[in-house]
C-alpha cells in the first residue's frame, strides 16, 4: 500500500466515522471522515481521493441518489457502499449506477480491508490506463500532423523481416 | 460503426427465439447458446460485445459463466437475466462486474436499452483502448 493512498469515508453516524477512521488510519490511509455528500464533493476534487465508503443511508433515505450525484461529479471513484438493510432493489440500483463494491452491515473490519485494497487497485489501475489512453492520443496528434504515420509503419513491419533475413545468411 | 455482437445464453427456446427476433430487427448480430458450455465454446472462437445469460441454466449457471468470461475477456460486458432474483445472487453479480442485473420477465425494450448502454459504454472505454 503506497502511504498517501486516502480515502473519504461519507456516513452519518459519528461512531461508524471514528470506526472506520481510526482503523484505517492504522494501516497507513490518509482518511477523511464527513457526514454528508456535498462536504465530501468538495473533498473528493481537492485531495484527489480514490475510494469512497458510503453510508446508504446518507441523505435521509436518498441513498442511491446521493451516490449516483457521486459517481457522476467522479466517474474515477471507487465507492464502496455500506448498507444495514439491503434489498435486491438497493443492489441492483447500486451496480446501476457504478458503484466498485456492497458490504453488508455487521461485517468484519478486516473484510472491508481486503474490498479496499481491491477497490485502491481498481483506481490505480484506471489512472494508468487513463494515462496511457491520453498519451496514446498525443502521440497519435503528433503523428497525424506530422505526416509519419507511413514511415512508422513501415519500420515496424520491416523489423522482423530483416531479423530473419539476417538469421538465414 | 461496426454492427454491435451480442451472444445470448438461454436454455429456454422462447426467450432464445424472443431476443433473437428483437436483436435482428435493431440491426445487431446475435449469436445464440442453450448453455454455458455451448456459450464458452462460441467465446473461444468469435468476438462479442456482449453476453446476455440466465442465471438458473442445467449445465453451468450464469454466474459460473460470468467467471469464465471474465477469464477471457476481463471486460466484456455481461447482463444477467433472471427469474429466480436472489439478493446473494446480485450482491455476486455486482463483484463479477456484470453491466446489469434483469428480472424476467422483462420488458424487452428495456432489456434492449439495458444492452446498448452497456455496449456503448464499453466500446468508449475498453474497446477503444484495445484498439489501440
């Protein structure tokens, strides 16, 4: 686990802010606990944060809604929810909308461990993947205004002809 | 644009027969399987966007294909179809990553704008890098 990863953990209840806080702090995550979705918006664009834990109940009973606003505003956070009482709705709207994982309540701490280093990978994958999709569109811009596209294809074919042809003299 | 690919997974002729005619008519390709065997074996050898499954299916349930298609093709999108909807079952599913979770019966339009979103979504994403 690399020391800077964070996470915002979005839930009502004080004691389940401390909870998740203090253990996850323990391991090494920069957590930044708040009770409600529009603190945690803000939050999420200035520290860059890769997973969210999210309360169902956030937002009275508007759960879904809130974490789709989430999703929306960060289509790169990973958000995992934590439900008490799920229904096969809850689920269904909660993959719906794209969220990475559902715990549900009571769970084990080390469970939910285990979903976030998943869930932290996840992240970390789609930045390089991101990253790699936008350099390839660089490139790509530069071929394409300087004319190279020919030349460079044609290197790349001749390669393996001529490691054969030397391979046979 | 090529025409979306869509393999649908059904042991029931009716529904196999139902999402052909519906998929043909919106202008897609559809392969169709009475199995997940039979599904694995058209995975091997062709190329989908797609893969609509039942769940509850003799040879290999929905899920189990999920698994294997995600062995394949870690991306490719799936939507299950189900007349049995369980909360396991779609807390399962959701961490298979399958695009959409549907409970028969089904309004087929709904099925269909379920099935193009998830293409779509896919081609922008996944396929485009691939093509790369």
């Amino acid at each position: 686990m690399k020391r800077d990863d964070s996470i915002i953990v979005i839930d009502p209840e004080e004691f389940i802010r401390d909870l998740l806080g203090e253990y996850f702090g323990k391991l090494g995550y920069q957590v930044f606990p708040v009770a409600d979705i529009p603190t945690a918006l803000g939050l999420i664009t200035s520290r860059a944060i890769p997973v969210a834990l999210v309360d169902f109940g956030i937002s009275s009973g508007r759960g879904l809604a809130s974490i789709e606003q989430l999703i929306q505003v960060h289509p790169d956070l990973q958000v995992v929810v934590l439900t008490g009482c799920p229904t096969l709705d809850s689920v269904i709207g909660a993959f719906r909308v794209g969220v990475f994982d559902l715990v549900i309540k009571p769970f084990r701490l080390e469970d939910l461990r285990r979903i976030v280093e998943k869930a932290m990978a996840r992240a970390c994958a789609q930045a390089v993947k991101a990253d790699l999709r936008r350099r390839v569109g660089e490139l790509e811009d530069i071929i394409r205004r300087h004319g190279l596209t020919p030349p460079i294809n044609e290197r790349h074919v001749a390669e393996p002809h001529e490691t054969v042809r030397e391979a046979s003299e | 644009m090529d025409k979306y690919r869509v393999l649908v997974v059904d042991d029931e002729l009716l529904i196999r027969d139902l999402l052909y005619d519906f998929f043909v008519g919106e202008g897609w390709d559809i392969v169709v399987a009475d199995g997940g065997q039979k599904a694995c074996e058209y995975l091997r050898n062709q190329q989908f966007d797609l893969v609509l499954t039942d769940l509850k299916m003799p040879d290999m349930d929905g899920l189990a294909l999920t698994g294997k298609i995600r062995s394949l093709y870690p991306d490719l999108p799936v939507i299950i179809m189900t007349g049995y909807p369980s909360l396991d079952s779609a807390v399962t599913a959701l961490r298979s990553k399958v695009a959409d979770y549907i409970i028969k019966p089904f309004n087929v339009n709904h099925l269909f704008k379920a099935a193009k979103k998830a293409v779509d979504e896919w081609r922008q994403t996944a396929g485009s890098s691939a093509a790369h």
